[in-house]
C-alpha cells in the first residue's frame, strides 16, 4: 500500500479520535505507572469493569514502591472481583523488579519491559507509545480486527509488519488507543457500524463484499455446564475460609468449601466428602440459595448450603490453609467472586428468616 494511503488512514484515524474518545481516567494521565496498570487490568476485561478498580488501586498503591511494598494479600484483595488474578501477582512482581533493577522506574526500553513479570508484547507496545511516546505498534483483539477487516492481511507476520509501518511517529500513543477505540465502539466483531467508521472508504473488507470480513480468532473453547456447590460453614458467628493454593485456579484467594461436582454425586454429598476432615458429622446442610457464575469456558450453577455447627462444639482446622473469620471481616480478605455471591445468598437467606 502507497505511504500516502498510510498517512490518510493516520490523519482520519487521529481526528476522529479526537471527537470521538470516551473520557477515561487513565486517558487524563501521562504517568508511566498509572498506564501500565490500566493496560493490564483491560486485558480481557471490560472497561466498564475495571473502571472502579482503577480508581481503588491507585489511591491504595499510588507509586511502584508503594506496590512493590505491598503483602501479596492486600494486592488481591484490591483485585478481588476482577478476575484473572495471575495479573495482579504479576503487577507485584515486576514493581519489585522495577525498583530493585529500575530505580522505581518504568524501563523505556522494549526488551527491558518485556522482562518484567506479566508484560507481553501488547502491554509493552502500549506502554512504550502512550507513556513514552515512542512508534510502537499495541495489537489487542480490538486493533487486530480492524486492520485485518482494512487490508485483509493473510496471517499474524503480515499484520504485525504492516502494524509498525502504520504506527504514527508524530503522535503514537494517540493513534493505538484510537485504533483500540475504533474496534471496541464502531468496528465490533458481529454487527459491525460500517457507516460511522472513519475509514470506510479505505476498507477493502467492505470494498471487496460490502460486509465485514471474519476477523481471525483462536478456537473458542467448548463452554461446560457445571455444578460447583459451597458450604458456608458457621460456628460462633465465623464462617469457615480456606486458601487456594499458589499453583490453581483462583490462586492463593480465600474462598468458600466447595468444588465442581465429578460424577452422580449430590451437591450435598460432595460438600461433606470436602468437610471430612472437620468435626461437623451433626451439622445439618441446608440449601439457602444458589447463583449462576461464569470463569473462563465455564459456566457455572453454585447451590448453597449452610451448615450450622453446635457453638459448644471443638472444631481443629486441618492446616493453616483454612481459617475461621468474622463475617463482617470476610471483606478485608482476598476472596473470591463466587465466595461473595455466597455470602450475598445467606444474607438475602438470614433477611428472609428474620
């Protein structure tokens, strides 16, 4: 493609960004840190999502020395809700590299940020043209579909090439977020608004058909049903935690008994094999409530059972993993979103019981 039809799509790209940007906080910023957290709290979430965690987190962790000195616990909990928290171990770990490597400073350098823990080569492409302001491409799902749909690129080679030739040098940080914005506003993967895009007449997808082309995607996973029931366990008026381990899913957030159901056995059945190890054979469940939830291909009914354990009863927990916690405390702990969702069911239980 002729350098001048790079520089039109520049030009009409930057100036509808322009008109056209919504007003987001990390937007109103030229602070390295603040970018790079907001670039990896947007990694597969929505903005609308991260938009409150944003603001939390820099108020609690307002520089990289702030963070690097935080307890892990205290990072997941500010993360609690958010999902994906391999990010917020990762964030921890490179702003302790940072400061022991960097002198507390964002690196300006790409290979020096892909080092860091949990920063690949979109997180440093964005960093690197929105902070720094150097002509780095950023390639997130958005920006991806809209240059595949603008010059149907044949493979991955193809659009990375074509994305470091098409950056702006002039102003590079403005032109990937416009990239991005475009994809996520006007350039949508299914009912796509061809006729607000600023680069319509550019588009060879809507040349070639007058419809979109398919933007290449990985293979979505099957989405599994499944049923994932959890005890709320009470004595003295402490609910039972325990602590996921550092190598699963949802690592090391304190959470509610409970796990994906294998085979014909009951919800109730299951929650007691969980239980075993705990003195609470009496204990009756009762089912409260259930929730629906979803985390990543699965898609997930959680029926909820309260088992009520006499209060003149010993209950020896099994290992540090697991601990008991006042229910008005449970929210100053790294939970996680299913263990909320139960919570609010046996509130809602407890109001209807009054």
């Amino acid at each position: 493609m002729p350098a001048q039809n790079f520089h039109s799509i520049r030009r009409k790209l930057l100036s509808w960004y322009e008109k056209n940007r919504r007003d987001l906080p990390w937007r109103q910023t030229s602070d390295p840190y603040a970018i790079w957290i907001s670039e990896t709290m947007l990694q597969q979430t929505q903005v609308k999502t991260v938009l409150p965690y944003y603001e939390r987190f820099l108020d609690t962790f307002p520089t990289v020395e702030a963070l690097a000195r935080a307890p892990l616990a205290r990072v997941l909990h500010l993360w609690s809700g958010l999902g994906y928290y391999r990010r917020a171990e990762n964030l921890r770990a490179a702003a302790r590299q940072i400061v022991r490597d960097h002198h507390g400073e964002l690196p300006q350098n790409y290979a020096q940020l892909r080092a860091l823990a949990g920063i690949g080569d979109y997180t440093a492409g964005a960093i690197l043209s929105i902070a720094f302001q150097q002509p780095y491409p950023a390639i997130d799902g958005n920006a991806r579909r809209v240059l595949d749909r603008l010059f149907s690129l044949k493979n991955e080679t193809a659009l990375r090439a074509l994305a470091h030739r098409l950056v702006s040098k002039r102003k590079p940080g403005n032109f990937n977020q416009a990239l991005m914005e475009l994809g996520a506003t006007i350039c949508a993967p299914a009912t796509p608004r061809c006729g607000a895009c600023p680069l319509a007449l550019q588009c060879s997808s809507r040349a070639r058909r007058n419809s979109p082309a398919r933007s290449r995607r990985a293979p979505m996973r099957n989405i599994i049903d499944v049923t994932w029931p959890l005890a709320v366990v009470r004595h003295r008026g402490k609910i039972l935690l325990r602590r996921r381990a550092a190598n699963d899913l949802l690592a090391r957030l304190w959470e509610l008994p409970g796990g994906a159901l294998t085979g014909a056995v009951k919800p109730a059945g299951a929650l007691r094999r969980e239980l075993f190890l705990l003195p609470i054979k009496h204990a009756k469940p009762l089912h409260i409530g259930e929730f629906r939830h979803a985390i990543t291909h699965r898609r997930i009914r959680a029926p909820i059972y309260l088992f009520e354990c006499a209060s003149e009863s010993e209950i020896r927990l099994p290992g540090a993993h697991w601990h008991w916690i006042s229910a008005h405390r449970v929210e100053r702990y790294p939970v996680s979103s299913m263990t909320k969702k139960a919570l609010a069911v046996l509130a809602t239980h407890e109001t209807r019981s009054a």
